[in-house]
C-alpha cells in the first residue's frame, strides 16, 4: 500500500496541482473554514482567558478578535479595513496548498470576507433576537419612573456632550460626530447584571434600577442607532428626516410589538401543527429574519427587527423551549461577529509613538472620558430616594459591550467612521467594560453597610 | 405625528432614494436575509406536505426547492445553473425596495448566491457531521457479514453498470459516466429505517440487514464520492491516482477514527474544563470544521471530514449532550442545502415536449431503471438464510435520499454534470425516494405470514 502511494505521488500529488477554474467554489469554503477555526479558538481562548481573570467573555472574544486580526497577526481581515488577499495568513495558506495565481487568490479572498462578514451579520441579527428574548416587557413596567430617567439620561448626555464635543473641539463632521457620540449611549445589560448578581447586589434597589435602565437604554440605543445609521446613508442631517426616522422606528419597534400579541398565537399554532424537524425553530427563525429584513428593507437597520421578534416571541408559552434551542446557534454565531469586531480595527492608527496619531488619540481620550462621566452623572437624577448609593447607579451604567460594538461595525461598513474614530469607540467598548466591574465591587463595597439599611428599608417598603 | 409623516414623505421617503456605494453591503444582507425565509417556508410547507402523505421529509423539502427554483418561481437561483441577476426574483424586490442600477444588482445577486451556497456547504457539512454522530460503529461490528456483502453488491452493481451503460450505450465521456454511475451507489440510512419502524420490520432479520447494509453503504459512498470528485477536479482517469485516492481517502477515515480514540479524551477533559457558553457546541466545531478543512485541503471532500468528526465524537460520553445541541443548529442549516439542491436544478432540461430533451430523457429513464434494479438484486447476495424475504432487502436498499443529493450538488459545482445529467440524478433520487416506501410495505406485507415464521425461527436461532 505504502509503496503503491509513493511509487504515484510524483506526478498527481495534489498538492502540487495548480488550480482550475472549476475549483474556485471549494476553495471559497476552504477558506471560510479554516477562518471559522481561528474565529472559534480565538473566541474561546480570549473569552476563557477573561472570565479566570473575573472579566466578561465578551471582552475576551473582543480582545481576542484585536490580536488576530488587522493589528497584530493578520489572521483574519478584511478588504474594508485596506486589506489585500496578501495581508491574509489564511490566504497565503490557501496558496500554500493549492498553488494559486494572485487573481485567483484576490477573489477567493473578497468571497470569503464577504462570507465571513455575512455570517457576523447574522451573528448580531441572532444575539439581538435573543437579548430580546430575554427582555421581559413586564418586568420592565415594574421598574417605573426612577430606571426610565437614569436610562434617558444615561443616553441624552454622553450623546450630547459627545457629538458637541466632537464637533466644537476637534471640528469632526457633523455625520461621523452624531455616529460616534451615539455609539456613547447603549448600556450593556448582560455585563452589569452579572457583576451585580455575582456581589449579590441584583436585587437591591441600586440594582433593581441599573439592570431597568439598562434594558431601556438598550432599546434606547437600538433606536438612536437606527436613526443614526439612516442618516448616515442619506448623509446629510435634515430635521425633518430626523423626526421622520426616530418616529418610524419607535413605530417599527412599538407597533411589532402590539401586532406581535395577536400573531403570538398563530406562532404557537403553528408550532404545534408542525411535526417535522425543526417545528420550533424553523418558525422563528422565518419570523426573525422576516422581521430583520423589514427592518433593513424600511432603511432602518436588521438588529431592530430581529430585537423586536425576539421580545414578541418572548411573550409566548413556547419561550423556554425557545430559549433553550436558540442558545446553540448563538453559541456557534455570535462569536464570529464579537471577533470580527475586534478583528476589522486596525489599532495601530492609535500607536502613540507616531506623531500623526495624536489628534486621534486626543479625540479617543475625549470619548473615553465622556463615555465614563456621562453615565456617572445619571446616578444623580435619581429622584425621591435618600440614602441611595448614587454612585454605585452611574458606575453601573458604564460598561457598554455588546450594542456599542454594534455601532462600531455598522459605521465601520458604512464608511462613516474613519480609522481613528472607529479605534477609538472600540478602545471605549474595551476600557468601559474593562474597568466598570472592580469599581463596582469597589463603590458597593465601600457602601456596605450602607447598603444593608437600605436593604431593610426596603423589606420594610415591601411588608407593607 | 401623522401629519408630520405625510408632510415630510416626498423628499426623504427612503424607498425612493437610489443607492450610494455604503449601501452595497446592508442590500447583501437584505437579500440573504429574504433568501433564507423563503428557503425556510419552502422547506416546511414540502416537508410537512410530504410528512402528511406518508413521505419522508426530505424529499418535500427536496421538491419544494425544485418548485422556488430554476424549474418554476425562480425565486430562489444561482448563476451556476445560468441564471442573471434579472432572473431572480429576489433580485427584482431588492430592486424595488432601493431603485438600484444594473451592474449594482448584478454583484449583489452574485455575492448573495455566494453566501447562499456556502451556507448549503455548511449545511451539507453539518448533515454529515449528525450522520457521523447518529452512526455507531460497535453496533456496526454486530451486523456481520450479510450486511457488508449486501452493502458491496449494492455498491458495485448500480456504479458498474450505470457507469458501463453512459459510456457504451450513450458515449458519455468517462469523468461525467462515472460520477453519474457513482451517485446511484448510496443508499439512505434515515428513510429506510424510518419505513421499516413504521412497518414494525426494523428489528426482523431482514430490517437488521438493510439497516446495517445502508449505514456501510453510506460510508462507502462517501468515500466513493470523495475519489470520483478529486478524479473530477484533476479531469482524467489515472489508475494509480484512483488507487491513490481510494487509500487515501479510505486512510483518512480509519486513520481519523483510530487517532480519534486519543483525541476523544482531550475533547472530553477540554469541554469539561471551559466553563463560558458554548463549551460543548463550540470545541466540537472546532473539531468538525478542521477536519472538513482538512478533508477539502487534501482534495478529498469536506463531507468526509465532517463524517470522520462525527464518527469519533460519537465514542465520547458527550455524545448525548452534543447530539442535543447539534439538533437546532442542523434544523437551521440543513434545509438550506436541500431547498437549494432542488432550486439549482432545471427539469426543464427533461420537458418531454422539447424534442432535443430525448436523449437527456432516455438518459434519466435508463438511471433510473440502474438504480432501482442494481439495488434489488442485491437480496439475492445473502447466503445461507432459508426462507428470508430477499425482494424486501432489495427494495430496503432503494432509496437514496441524502448522499445522492451531495452527489448531485458537488456535481454541479465542479461543473462535470452537464444539465440533463444533474436533472436525471435529482429525478432519480426523488422517484426511489418516493417509490420504496410503498413498495416495501407492500412485499412486507404480501409475505406476512413467510416473515412471522422468518421470526419464529430468528427467536429460536436466539434461544439456541
């Protein structure tokens, strides 16, 4: 057998074979492979790396995407970040294997970005499908007045201060300037709750309200981003089209919601009616996607109809189950577009040691800081509620995770943010979720005993 | 709110401004995202039908991609089976929704084709993957003897003589013969033992020899499919290469699933040891991807990695959890490769009014007649076994269902299917799909009594 390999490999080896036209499709799919491969073994290491360091995965996955891609090893980019098929490892490797002519390499290299680019797409489609799976409407209603003025807040100022301030300070356009002081406004729901549920301060009244603005301000943020990313498109900012835009969009948002209470019904029907494979998810997944096109087709973005059959689905007895099957595609989607975040910026547009940086590294200081302070002020439009830790409140409102890097690849695909800008958001993204869960610990812990009477006071509320 | 709306509409209204080169990627996803549903509520509507006549799933969803495809709606088509941009109608809606020119249109159709087909690669890749995870090798080793000649016979007949019969009686060249002859070979594990359950037959001597005859005839078939693609893609018959390619591919599957029994206790102790989401579901990804990535980089097929994964997982004591949470992440992709399959074909190239179509149609018939007698005698290879329903092995050995249609596509893809070829397989695999059920229950039926008695003595062939 041996010999009979040895004695024939000269002249058919494959490995020496040069391509033909006829092979270009499974080369496509090699690619994509071996990107997934890296993508997947990124993902894990950084998220793994950071939960064993008390950090959120999500971090992790993020950094993770950064070491990889365009700023350090080159593993996975992207044409939209200057990249050519040269740049790629992956596509050298492809190369390596199949001996190809540089034009070749140049299309396989733009269908697999653009295959991979998609798939993070869906990724993000599927992640808010399932944050809004997991909202609870009801809950929401709970919470009242005091988590609706910390999450208006927590989005009406760092947005303000920062497209003012990028435009009065640094003379960014006024296009870029809205994007980026927008990308300040989303408050991560998932990192938050879990540090708080972690030093067992869910439940109480700081908690209760951060976690409650949180979500709002998530819906919030998918609002502005909408709008926001409307606007971009169109390039000019005319008012009547603002109003146009953020009225269709809390209509779009709203109106499925309402609509969604008599279609939750026939969704469960169907479901029940259904005795193939896939009776479940099959329907949702027409249902979300269904949405998300909408969304996309009306101009305003995927990721807010997704979110809003998500928190129509939600509504339905079939959530748990639901849940529960959604959870593996997830598993194997969001990933690839939490490391293709990181991997599409290029920090080396921030390196300080080159003088022509230091505007961008200014403006990303700039953000920075108004990213922090601008959540920290919500905790003092608390109202009514004396012996609250209002510090506790703003810190617990920083982090900004997921949604903040979905405006970060949005303007990224849209062109609206430069290189600088587009760094400068996802090192925001990094150090807000980076820093919010020590001095949490830290302003809650400081604030125990403080936190125990309120506590009793609170069960004193409660008893009566 | 109305009032405004209206007042504003004529200049800003999104669905009458024209398309600026930043809105190139989000109309990708627009189409994807459109494609994907109607893929999804084809699969369900043919599948359900299918299911509710008393047909397996797979050939509604098989059908209904024929219906939304080339053949008919042309909602649903690829540039491999001809078609342009004007021709789809998914195309023309993205059209009307953004107002876009020509050549704008024409490379979002191409890219979207493009995501489409990868995502049915992935599909196909994850179809094998369960395959590998559902296929138990010990249970393998019990079957014996009977089933493996049954399976070689099956195997041999319809690839010899449908391979013979192109070349000597229809001068097909010799690549497309033996890839046509070679798509006749494997049989389908699920439909076959699906009807053999419903008939109560699975568990006689007869449904233990069909059964295990499909599972070796799958493997078989595959590793026959990974020989006759790389013979495709090099473009001529050489015998050593086929000797090459037989060992190899037949040494990368033992070979991975003997360094599987090595590799399986790491994958347990890593799934174990990760403790953020996805630490099942990604880990064994991981592991499938790279092994379909390497199937493809040794011009092999990526399916026979994707196999050779699922066989290994399958010896772990994940196997269970794995399994459940491969379930939805198959029921999304997996319909995308069927749907497409049917959509990529045009039976029109069979209309029996076109009288250029005669050959393609004497063609197809002489395939069909290979493939359904070139399975039936292989009843009468069993040895040794008085009084055992040998047509009722036969026709267990019919349907060909899932390979046969990897067969189709990975045909097309490389181009060595011409039109009337890829229209006979497709209809080949529909009609044994569609004619066994039947047929088995009915030779079950007639020999009733022959099989009561074929069980008596089975019972005391156990008591001895």
């Amino acid at each position: 057998m041996i010999n009979a390999i040895t004695s024939i490999s000269p002249p058919t080896f494959p490995l020496l074979a040069t391509a033909t036209e006829s092979e270009y499709a499974p080369i496509v799919l090699t690619g994509v492979l071996l990107s997934l491969v890296v993508i997947y073994i990124a993902s894990k290491l950084g998220g793994e790396l950071s939960r064993m360091l008390d950090f959120p995965p999500v971090l992790g996955e993020l950094i993770a995407g950064v070491v990889i891609g365009a700023s350090a090893l080159h593993l996975v980019v992207f044409p939209e970040s200057g990249a050519i098929a040269s740049d790629s490892v992956i596509v050298s490797i492809l190369k390596f294997i199949d001996n190809l002519s540089p034009e070749t390499l140049t299309s396989i290299f733009q269908s697999q970005s653009e295959v991979i680019s998609v798939l993070a797409e869906l990724g993000v489609i599927i992640l808010l499908f399932e944050i809004g799976l997991e909202s609870d409407i009801r809950e929401l209603q709970k919470v009242g007045y005091q988590a609706t003025i910390v999450a208006c807040v927590g989005v009406a100022v760092p947005f303000g201060a920062g497209t003012a301030g990028l435009m009065l300070l640094f003379h960014v356009p006024a296009i870029p300037a809205i994007f980026a002081g927008a990308a300040l406004t989303a408050t991560s729901i998932g990192i938050t709750s879990k540090v708080l549920s972690e030093i067992g301060q869910l439940k109480s009244k700081e908690g209760q309200i951060i976690v409650g603005a949180a979500v709002i301000d998530d819906i919030l943020g998918i609002i502005v981003l909408a709008v926001v990313a409307s606007l971009a498109k169109t390039g000019e900012v005319d008012v009547a089209n603002v109003i146009y835009l953020i009225v269709s969009a809390t209509v779009f948002l709203i109106g499925s919601i309402l609509l969604g209470k008599f279609f939750n019904k026939s969704f469960v029907a169907i479901a029940n009616v259904l005795q193939t494979r896939g009776n479940l998810i099959v329907p949702a997944f027409i249902f979300a996607f269904f949405m998300a096109f909408i969304g996309n087709a009306i101009h305003l973005e995927a990721i807010l109809g997704a979110f809003a059959a998500g928190l129509v689905l939600d509504e339905t007895d079939k959530r748990k189950e639901l849940d529960e099957q959604v959870k593996p595609i997830a598993d194997i989607l969001v990933p690839i577009f939490f490391v293709t975040v990181g991997a599409k910026v290029d920090l080396g547009v921030l390196n300080p040691l080159v003088p022509e940086n230091r505007e961008g590294l200014i403006i990303s200081t700039f953000l920075i800081g108004v990213a922090i302070l601008g959540k920290i002020v919500t905790g003092w439009s608390v109202f009514g509620q004396s012996g609250i830790n209002r510090l506790a409140i703003g810190i617990g409102m920083i982090p900004r995770g997921e949604v903040g890097l979905v405006f970060a690849a949005i303007g990224t695909a849209s062109g609206v943010l430069d290189k600088p800008l587009q760094a400068a958001i996802i090192i925001m993204v990094i150090l807000t979720t980076f820093l919010a869960p020590p001095f949490l610990r830290l302003t809650f812990g400081e604030s125990q005993k403080q936190v125990e009477s309120a506590k009793q006071v609170k069960q004193a509320d409660l008893a009566r």
